[in-house]
C-alpha cells in the first residue's frame, strides 16, 4: 500500500475518534469520497493500526445507532424553516 493511503487512513481515523465525527462529515473534511473514507477505514485501517480501528469502530457504531434521530431533527428543522417563510 502507498505511504501517502497509510498516512490518508490515519488521520481520518484520529479525525473521527477526537470529534465523534460521521463518515460523511469526515469525507467532506478531508475532501474524499464517502467510499473512501470507509474502505480506508473498515479495510486499510485493520492492516495498519488495529488498535486505532477498534476504537474509530466503536465511534462509527454509535454514529450509526443514532442516525435515525439526526435525520428525524434534520427533518424538523426543515419543515420549521419552510413554515416561518
């Protein structure tokens, strides 16, 4: 595997684990797809640090669990902004 994909991995997964941060939020932070940011931690990361991928696991599982509520506020908000105007 390529330095600069080992380094890549790495920092998403220290990204994710100090700001509890979604795949997608980290995507957009680093400016790789959403793919990306999943192969490099679900597949690239176990290789290269599977200590660092537990713990990124464990953050993506709760952000995960809880996606249902985000997208219910998300939701909420919308049609809160849409009845003011």
């Amino acid at each position: 595997m390529k330095e600069y994909i080992e380094h890549r991995a790495i920092e998403i997964a220290n990204y994710i684990v100090e700001n509890g941060a979604t795949v997608r939020q980290t995507a957009k932070e680093f400016g790789v797809s959403k793919s990306t940011v999943h192969m490099d931690i679900t597949k690239r990361l176990k290789n290269i640090n599977p200590e660092l991928a537990l713990r990124t696991r464990q953050v993506l599982d709760v952000n995960k669990s809880e996606r249902h509520i985000r997208g219910g506020m998300a939701t909420k908000e919308k049609y809160l902004h849409q009845n003011n105007n």
